[in-house]
C-alpha cells in the first residue's frame, strides 16, 4: 500500500499504472484517490435515492390499503368536475 490508502485506491491505482494511463506512482493514487472517491459518492447517492424510493412506495401502499394515518389530500381535478 501507498501512504496508508484504502485497499480500492491501491486496486485502482495499480490498474491506472498496468493500463500505462500513468507512468508516475504517485500521480497514479491521486487519480484513484479521485476515482474511487467519486465511484463512493454516485453510490451514496444512489442508495440514498433508493431509499426515498423505498419510502414513498411503503407510504403509497399504506394509502392504497387504507391503513395510513397520513394527511392525504388528492388535488388533481378530473376532467368532468368543474370548481
């Protein structure tokens, strides 16, 4: 390992250094510092965005089987009610 980096970093910068997209060690974990951190952020939001998912999925079943106790108001008019 380089300079205590994670076991990802170390993976990613060894293929950046044997694709012979960089030459240099260190330029090689900066870059894979780069990488990986952003690969970690897409997933975090990603498992967040799930997760509301997850959410509204649940709160609408709950509506639907008449169980919530959720304030619920459908305000789409429909085509032959006129207000």
């Amino acid at each position: 390992m380089y300079k205590n980096n994670d076991e990802a970093i170390d993976w990613e910068a060894k293929r950046l250094l044997d694709d012979g997209i960089y030459t240099d060690t260190e330029q090689a974990y900066l870059e894979a510092e780069k990488i990986v951190i952003n690969m970690r952020e897409q997933a975090k939001q990603h498992q967040i965005k799930q997760q509301f998912k997850m959410k509204i999925k649940s709160i609408k079943k709950q509506i639907g089987n008449g169980y919530a106790d959720i304030p619920y108001v459908n305000k789409r008019k429909h085509w032959g009610e006129h207000k």
